[in-house]
C-alpha cells in the first residue's frame, strides 16, 4: 500500500469519528438530560447498544491505521507527524476507557444530571483530539 493510500484511509477513518463525535458533543449528550427520569434505563440501554455499532469498529480501525502509518511513515513524515496522529488515537482511547466508560456506567444506574453534565463536558477532550488528528491529516494530505 502506498503511503498516500495510508494517509488517505487514516484521513477517511479520522473524518467519519470526528463528524461522530461533534453530532455527539453537540447534539446528543446535551440532550441526555431532556430525557424523562421513567425512560431513562431503556434509553441509556438502547443508546449504548446502538452506539458501540457506530463507533467500536471505526475507532478499531482507525487504531489499526495510525498505527501502521506511524510505521510506515517514520522516515517519511515531516516531524513525527505519524507518532503525533498515533498519540491522538491513544488519547481518544484513554478518556473513551478512563472518563466516558465510566461515566456511562454511572449512568447503567439511573439518571444521574450530574453524571450527564461531566460525560458532556469531559468528551471536549475527545472531540479536540480527533479533529487536531482530522485536521493534521488533512494537511499532511495537502
């Protein structure tokens, strides 16, 4: 595979995530709290459910793809640009297991606003990492 191809496939994995996580930072955790406290557990059941098939397989690959073009790009890349879109990755990954996990079990519990109000404003972390990855991409593509 080419190293443009590489670069192309990581952009296109990068892309989808980031215009996910933006509809998800913007317009569906915010509306977490206008869910009726009744509706919630079968909500916040179907919402993970639903989820986790929209975003564990792309963030899989994409993990796979930084990877492989940090390798392959290590002599290539202006200024460890390929270890820098990997270290994107691996932040996503670390506040998607280490703060919105557990959030979200916090809130398998119930409704909990206060639980809602920190996944809203903790997953900023996640939605400006993958669009910096998006957008160093993007001008690596240049």
């Amino acid at each position: 595979m080419t190293l443009r191809l590489l670069l192309l496939l990581n952009f296109a994995a990068a892309a989808y995530l980031t215009g996910l996580i933006w509809t998800v930072q913007v317009v569906h955790y915010p509306s977490f709290g206008l869910v009726p406290k009744a509706a919630w557990p079968a909500f916040h059941a179907a919402h993970t459910r639903r989820m986790s098939f929209v975003v564990m397989a792309p963030m899989v690959l994409e993990l796979a793809l930084a990877g492989w073009l940090a390798w392959a790009g290590r002599a290539v890349l202006p200024g460890g640009a390929g270890w820098w879109s990997l270290a994107l990755v691996g932040l996503v990954w670390a506040a998607t297991f280490f703060i919105a996990v557990p959030f979200h079990n916090r809130l398998e519990g119930g409704f909990d606003y206060i639980a809602i109000d920190g996944l809203t404003r903790t997953n900023w972390l996640r939605t400006l990492a993958w669009t910096a990855r998006a957008a160093l991409l993007g001008w690596l593509l240049a």
